[in-house]
C-alpha cells in the first residue's frame, strides 16, 4: 500500500494529517512541493478526480497577493496550473494519494474511512 502525502512541512493541516497517519501506523512518503516542486502532469492527474474550486486555494495569503489579472488566469485550467506550479502555497494542502485516489485537505473521520477499506 503506497500511500504519498503532499504538502508544506510547516502548514497546520499538513502537521494534523502527518500526526494522524503516524498515530494509526501508517508509513507514507512525503512531497515538500515548495522544495522539490510539483509537476504540470501531476496537476492535471489530481483535476482529474478533484475539481479545480477543491484544489486550488482561494483563501490564503497567496491567492490574497495575486493580481486581478493572475486570478482570473485561474479560472482556466491551464493558468490555475502554471499558477499553482508557480506559487505551490495555491494548492490546498494537504493532498493525499492512496490506491489511486486523491484526497484534498484534511479531516480524521474522511482519513478514518479511506484507511478503514484498505
């Protein structure tokens, strides 16, 4: 079972669902997407099981700072993925991947039941 874990290290709802997979003993890899990025391809696999309005946070400092012109780039796909490949603190966190499917942010009950099928 592979599960990968997407992120910010420092984010709280990253820290809540890190400390959740450790509580229940469940190994996972991690993805710093400030450090080592997160690729176009990626992007358009995760749109393909969660919408666009899911993964893209509109409610942070980050999108608070962008230009007129840079959120309306991101009513497209393709400019709400050059965004978020751009500035990664665009995607809401954390995004889980497990068993081929996707989970966008963190809730224990919602983690409880995917694990609880495995």
């Amino acid at each position: 079972m592979t599960v990968r874990l997407y992120g910010i290290p420092n984010c709280d709802t990253v820290k809540k669902a890190r400390t959740w997979l450790e509580g229940q003993g469940i190994g996972y890899d991690f993805h710093d997407f400030k450090k080592q990025g997160v690729s176009e391809a990626l992007l358009r696999g995760w749109l393909e099981q969660v919408p666009l309005t899911v993964l893209l946070n509109r409610k942070g400092t980050t999108w608070r700072a962008l230009s007129d012109a840079d959120k309306a780039r991101a009513d497209e796909v393709a400019g709400a993925i050059a965004l978020m490949q751009q500035s990664p603190s665009l995607i809401k966190r954390p995004v889980l991947e497990h068993e081929g499917k996707v989970a966008v942010g963190f809730h224990a009950e919602q983690y409880a039941e995917r694990f609880a099928a495995a």
